[in-house]
C-alpha cells in the first residue's frame, strides 16, 4: 500500500466517492510492517491470485455494507499489478459495475464473456510490454459486446499516473484522471 495509493482514494473521496485503499499484504502484518517498500512485490508475488482476489472481494462487500454507499453502483482502480487484479475482478465479480485499469495486464480472455463492468484501460505509449495485449483483449471485448474503452497517452512510460515516482508524465496523468471521473460519473453515477 505505497502512499500513492490512499492518496488516489482521497482523491476519489473529494470527487464524491466513497474509496477504499485495500492493502494487499495485510495478511502479512500490513504494508506499514516492512522498512524496505521492495519487500513487498515478492509477498504479492507468491500469494495466490485467488487471495488477492478475495480480499479485494471482501472491500467491495465492505463498501457495499456501509449505508451511504450505493451497493450497486461500485468501481474499482488499480495500477499496474494492481490494475491487473482490477481486470480479473471485473471479469469475477458481477458486483462491480466500471473497472479503470491503470497498465494493467489483460485478465484471461475466455473469462471476457463474464465482464460487466464497463471498463476504461489506461495504458502508457512507452509501455510496450503490456501494449502488447491491449489489440486481443480489444477484440474479445467487441466480440462480446461490452463496454469499454481504451486510451493510450503517447510520451508516457509506465507508472505515469505515480506522482509520487520517477515516471510521473503531469500531462498524462491529469488528462488520465479527468478520463477516470468521467467514467465513473457515467457508469456509477449517471
């Protein structure tokens, strides 16, 4: 759970959401617990996909718990790894109804018939590795007739949306974020 990322729930909370920040390590004592933040990626690394899956499961009910939250009207964000986990949630869990994946890999695309999220993908022009999955997933997606868009920001290396690293791309970022609330004002507001 890089400050980045409660950060961004912030972010969404002045924007009228209600934001969770789920940190992922936490059945290992917590983010907080490691002096070394590159410990962490090898911890994500070996737990299961299936764990992680869950405990993002567990925030959507916990979100849906809370009395001020429209139960059925919730998203999620992720960034990388955690944009990845953002696609395979969407394609798992019926319950999430926008999914904005940030250079995320694609979720497997025999799972793509079970999306129903409206999903916006966020992808850096520089990221060729997983830019590389965006035109077959693209497919599967129109096949099946579902929601989505996908924007590529030309200049931007990976992590751009990251104020808080070294590829931090201010233009990109804050054309991605003005993206974002727009789906979500569409998807889960509208």
């Amino acid at each position: 759970l890089l400050p980045h990322f409660p950060d961004v729930a912030r972010r969404l909370a002045k924007a009228g959401y209600a934001a969770l920040a789920i940190d992922l390590v936490s059945r290992e004592g917590g983010t907080g617990k490691f002096a070394d933040p590159a410990a962490v990626g090898p911890i994500l690394g070996r737990t299961p996909r299936e764990q992680l899956l869950e405990d993002i499961n567990a925030g959507v009910r916990y979100l849906q718990s809370l009395p001020y939250v429209r139960r059925e009207r919730l998203g999620t964000i992720g960034f990388c790894f955690g944009g990845a986990l953002v696609w395979h949630s969407a394609v798992r869990n019926p319950q999430i109804k926008a999914a904005v994946p940030f250079y995320g890999s694609a979720p497997p695309l025999q799972e793509v018939p079970n999306l129903q999220a409206a999903v916006l993908g966020i992808y850096a022009g520089n990221d060729t590795r997983l830019n590389a999955g965006v035109p077959d997933l693209e497919a599967a997606l129109q096949q099946q007739n579902k929601t989505h868009r996908f924007i590529t920001y030309p200049g931007a290396e990976h992590s751009f949306f990251n104020d808080t690293g070294t590829r931090y791309h201010p233009e990109a970022a804050a054309a991605a974020w003005r993206e974002t609330l727009a789906w979500l004002d569409r998807h889960l507001r509208g």
